[in-house]
C-alpha cells in the first residue's frame, strides 16, 4: 500500500465549495425576503463553479478528467461482478460516476432555470425577460417543485453511498477529498498536481466566473 495523489487541488476545492455554495442557497430559499439575495449569488456561482468543473474535466488531472471515469454499461457491469482492478477506478467508480454527471446536470438544470423564473413576488431570474410567460412559469414551477426534490434525493444518495463504502466496503471517501491523497496496492498513477496547474485551474475558474458574470448581466441590458 501506498500514498497516491488521486484528487488534484482543484477538483478539492471546487467540490468543497459546490457544497458550500448548494448549502447556503437551500438555506437562503427557505428563510427567503432578502435572503433570496444570498440564494440568485449562490446560484451564479454554483454556474461558474460547474463550468469551471466541465472544462477541467477535461484538460485537468488524470482522475479528474471524464474520461477517467465516464464509461460504458460493460464497464459498470464488469465492476458490479467485481471484476474491475483498484488501479482503473482509483478515482470515481463507476457507479460513483453516475453519481456525479447526475448530480452536475441536475445542478445545471437548477441554475438554468433560475435564470429564468420569477416568483411574481420579489424574486425574478436576470434572463427571464428573454423567454415567454409561459417558459418562465414552467422554469419556475421546475425550479421549485420537481428540481428542488430531486436535488434533495441526489444529495441523500451520494451521503448515503459514502457511509455504505465506509461502512461496508471499509473505503473512506471523504479524507481522500480534504487530503488528495489515497492509500493503494499496485501501480497507480497519480495525477498532476503541481503549482503550474494550480494557476492554470484558477485562470480557467476566473474565465468561467467572467462568463457568468457577462451572462447575468444581459439581464441589465
């Protein structure tokens, strides 16, 4: 067994502060008046944070990247009979996957929505003068209905999956998270994590964060 950097920084921090972020917009919503305020900046940073986490799924590192983890249904099948080496899932399972391109297009259709709702209280979405009457009630009653629970049931699963690896498989899959770092038998290959991607992950992120900000401000004009 050994230590290998599975999870570079940024994939880290972007996790941490997704959760972060989802957390104080669920909060904002319920409380709502001038709360809703914290809930329209959450959700634009959730968007920044989730184009950020599209791009570095692609260029970022080893584990981090889709095509480490996105694959097929005899993939799934092969780790469902067991028959999958610890070295080709260092990073998500599988099944972890699922996990995960769910809970990313879900968010993406929380934000997109929100973009274009509008309570017929106090509360609108900055694009909403962009789509009809009618888009925007059904956004809306999206947004706050079936999009709302569904996050809820995603959110309860993956919680539920962490403490059924660490309770039955013996997998902690929360410490490699804060720390990075995993302890593994074989050869496995760890991913980049070095201070030059760092800066080219933040650079992506500000990139991300502008076009949000370029985004939300069409409502202005």
């Amino acid at each position: 067994m050994k230590s290998v950097r599975i999870w570079d920084l940024p994939t880290r921090l972007f996790h941490w502060a997704l959760v972060l972020c989802v957390t104080i917009s669920v909060a904002s919503a319920k409380l709502g008046g001038n709360a809703m305020e914290w809930h329209m900046r959450c959700g634009y940073t959730v968007l920044a944070l989730l184009a950020f986490r599209i791009v570095w799924g692609l260029v970022g590192g080893r584990w981090s990247r889709f095509s480490s983890f996105v694959r097929g249904p005899a993939t799934l099948s092969r780790y469902l009979r067991g028959d999958m080496q610890t070295g080709e899932h260092a990073g998500h399972n599988p099944l972890g996957a699922l996990s995960v391109l769910g809970m990313l297009l879900w968010l993406l259709a929380q934000v997109a929505t929100g973009l274009v709702a509008d309570d017929e209280i106090a509360t609108t979405g900055p694009l909403v003068r962009y789509v009809s009457g009618k888009l925007s009630s059904l956004a809306t009653g999206w947004h706050a209905g079936p999009g709302q629970w569904g996050l809820y049931a995603l959110i309860a699963l993956h919680i539920g999956a962490i403490f059924f690896y660490a309770i039955r498989k013996g997998d902690n899959l929360v410490t490699p998270m804060f720390s990075g770092d995993k302890r593994l038998a074989g050869d496995v290959q760890a991913t980049r994590d070095s201070w030059a991607t760092r800066l080219f992950a933040l650079t992506l992120l500000g990139a991300c964060a502008a076009a949000v900000y370029l985004l939300v401000g069409l409502g202005d004009g």
